[in-house]
C-alpha cells in the first residue's frame, strides 16, 4: 500500500477500487516516482515527527495541503507495508517498495550488533 486515491474522505487502501482504475494507478505511480521530492520538502517535519514520538521507525497516514504543507492524520508502527499488488497491475510497485524496504533493513543493521 502506498497512495490510496478515493472519492471521499475516509479513505482507505483496499476499500479504494485501485485494481479497477488506471487513473489512479497512475496517479499513484507519480507519487510514488517522486517520493524522494516529497521527502526533501518536508524533511524538517519528518524529522519534528522524530523527535516528538522518539521513535527510530514509524509510518504516516498524512497529505499535502494546497498550500505546501504536510498534514498528518496518523503516526503508527503497525501499519501495513507490503509489495503484495499484482506486479502486471503496479509495475511501478515493486522497485519503490524495495527502496522502503532497503533502508529498513540498513536502520535494523545500524540500530543491532548485525553488520
């Protein structure tokens, strides 16, 4: 799951048709391909989100506003992180989940006595 896209407000992945719309798919993909952009513009949040909760590792429910801002619904830890779509629907999945997937791995190993 990544980027949800639905016709009302409380929205959630899998109640949000994603397999049957291209268009939001797409949408999707953008998001997803300029992800490290959207990092890069609200680092200074992320990192107040950081400090705030203390935690080494955390998920967002959030949004970008109109007007550039980044609004958080939701900060968790057991939220669902998965590469489980059907790769011929999310081509563009797989390689950006894989990036996810790397740095938690790189934040276990410096976090553990794993090197």
């Amino acid at each position: 799951a990544f980027l949800g896209v639905g016709d009302h407000f409380l929205i959630h992945y899998l109640n949000a048709d994603m397999n049957s719309d291209a268009g939001k798919r797409a949408e999707e993909q953008r998001a997803m391909e300029g992800f490290e952009a959207f990092a890069a513009r609200h680092a200074e949040a992320f990192a107040a989100l950081h400090q705030r909760l203390g935690l080494d590792y955390f998920a967002i429910d959030a949004a970008e506003t109109a007007d550039g801002r980044i609004l958080v619904f939701e900060a968790d830890v057991a939220m669902i992180v998965h590469d489980l779509d059907p790769p011929d629907l999310y081509p563009y999945k797989k390689p950006q989940m894989r990036k996810g997937f790397d740095a938690f791995e790189a934040l276990l190993r410096a976090k553990s006595a794993i090197r």
